[in-house]
C-alpha cells in the first residue's frame, strides 16, 4: 500500500518540477530549473522533516513517503549528473559554477531549511 501513497506523492512532485521546468528553461546552456528545483526540494523537504513532522510527531512512514514521493519526484540527481555533463562540454566556467550551486547552495539550503525559525507549538493544540 506504501506504493501507491508514494506514487500518489510522486505525481504532485513530478507536476510541481515540470512547472519549473516549463517557468525557467535552459538560459545560455545553464539549467536554472533544475537548480532551483533541486534547492528549493532541499530546503523544504529538511523544513518538512525538521518542523512538521518530527517537532508534532508525525508518523515516520509519512515522512518517508513525502520524501520519496513528492520531494524524490521534484528533485532529480539525474538531471543534475546530465546537464553538468552537458555544461562541461560547452562551458566549463559554467560547469564548475552549476556544481558549486548545487553542491554547496543544496547542503546550505537543506542546513537553512532544517534551522529555519519556527516557534515550537503545544502539541496539545493538534488535538
């Protein structure tokens, strides 16, 4: 049954990277979709870990299949790995820069999204 709950989250994510895809295309041979895609799914989804579900304790199942679904469908090592692949045979100025961006800028990001301030809420207010 987990299957289906993450392909259920999986297709939401899926829509959401194909918006950004559409929204910011290729400029210039840099893949500004799938970096902000995967930055953005860095951050939020160690903010959903961190300050929804682990803080109000959300069953683990849930957290593993927003993670695979939604957050494993909106970002992509995939693209990553290819398009860098791709900068380095245009651009190599660009090909160091992607990898900088998303190597550095997602840990930063998931870093940020897991410290983000967040007032601890009474669990008695779920309730």
């Amino acid at each position: 049954m987990n299957y289906l709950i993450v392909a259920f989250f999986a297709f939401f994510g899926g829509n959401a990277r194909y918006l950004l895809g559409v929204n910011l295309p290729v400029v210039n041979g840099f893949p500004l979709g799938t970096l902000v895609a995967n930055l953005l799914g860095c951050f939020l989804f160690s903010w959903v870990v961190k300050h929804i579900m682990v803080d109000r304790d959300v069953n683990g199942r849930l957290i593993l299949v927003i993670g695979t679904g939604f957050f494993g469908a909106f970002t992509t090592f995939s693209s990553f790995a290819l398009d860098t692949i791709k900068l380095f045979e245009s651009n190599i100025f660009l090909a160091f820069l992607y990898l900088v961006l998303s190597i550095g800028g997602g840990l930063c990001a998931a870093y940020l999204g897991e410290k983000f301030w967040r007032p601890k809420t009474n669990k008695e207010d779920f309730k």
